[in-house]
C-alpha cells in the first residue's frame, strides 16, 4: 500500500484494490513516489539531507489521508502509491490538509514541500475521539487545528505534551457532557489553560 495520489490537474489512476488495500500511515511524510505498484524507483535525498520517503508502521492506527492542492495521499502500510477521491475517502478516515506538493521534472512523483513527523499524527488518531475526527490540519505547524464530524473545532500544539493534551482535552469534553453542555470550540494549545466555547446541549 502506499500513498493515494490524485495530484490538480491530473488525470486520476483508479486502482480497483484500492478499498482493500488501504493500511496505516507511517513515521515521517516527504517522499518521492511512484504511481505504479512496482517497486518504486530509487528515492532522492531531500535538500535538508533527511531523505524522502515513507516509513511505514503497519497496525498502529488508522488509515490518514492527506489532502494538498488539490491532490488526495492516503498513507498505507507499504508506501505504494494509490488514487482515489475525495468522496471515498472523508468517509472512512480523517484527512490531514496543510500540506503541500510539487511535480518532480521528468518523473510520475511527487515530493511533499512539508514534512510531517507522522507521531504527531499517530498521537492524535490514539485520542478517544478520534472515531468524530474529520480534519486534522497542519498548515501551522507546529498549532494543529483538528476538526470532528459534528463541526468541534480544536486547536493543539504538536510538541512533547500533545499526548499529555489530548487527555487533558478528553476529560474537559467529558466532563461537559456530564453537565449538559458541549464544546463549539476548544483551544488548548497553553500550558496552563484550556479556552473552551461552550453551548448547552439541545
């Protein structure tokens, strides 16, 4: 499996094993990929001298998508490279917007402008909510700004007390259920401090 590329602009390559194929993400995201299934051609190394590429970490969390200028990625188990559209994929996993890609000259890859560590988003799809998470955007990194099915905007730093936060951010949103209310927004990105806009529930 790999990433699932839809890149503006270009036509989209359907692979029929696309549904079942889908995986987990990886550690860090920056790569050059090919669009076939083959083994991929050799990966470049990036000008900040990390290389490119994908590892991979099977059965630790849910498939991602990650959603830039108009191309969809979905992180697999493997790294191959697999399209697929929007529609297919909101419905089964969170996206990661923020991101953004280039044409590599002269090849069929692509590289991603913006390396994401993949912990970040490891730590967020173990958070007890993540079944209501829709959006995980991280346009400003290291603030993430995540967003649930039912419209919960949150915003978090991606920085050594994000798992710390996200437990923090869980018994907030419990215990406001357990009073009748429910959070439109919550920002917990101070070390002291959770802002939270509340609205009493219907």
């Amino acid at each position: 499996m790999a990433i699932c590329i839809a890149v503006l602009n270009k036509e989209p390559v359907l692979h029929d094993q696309m549904a079942g194929a889908l995986g987990t993400a990886g550690d860090k995201v920056a790569g050059w990929f090919s669009r076939s299934t083959a083994d991929p051609a050799p990966v470049p190394a990036a000008e900040s001298g990390r290389p490119l590429l994908v590892e991979t970490a099977p059965a630790q969390f849910k498939p991602v998508a990650l959603i830039s200028d108009g191309g969809i990625f979905v992180l697999g188990s493997n790294g191959e490279v697999k399209t697929c559209s929007l529609e297919t994929t909101a419905e089964r996993f969170p996206v990661v917007t923020g991101l953004q890609v280039r044409e590599v000259p002269g090849t069929m890859g692509v590289v991603l402008k913006t390396t994401v560590d993949m912990d970040v988003i490891r730590t967020v799809l173990g958070a007890p909510w993540v079944d209501q998470l829709s959006e995980i955007n991280v346009a400003e990194l290291p603030a993430l700004v995540l967003f649930t099915r039912d419209g919960l905007k949150l915003k978090l730093n991606a920085d050594g007390q994000l798992a710390q936060n996200i437990r923090r951010l869980s018994t907030v949103l419990q215990d406001l259920r357990a009073r009748g209310w429910e959070a439109l927004a919550v920002d917990a990105r101070y070390k002291d401090q959770m802002v939270v806009t509340p609205s009493r529930r219907k």
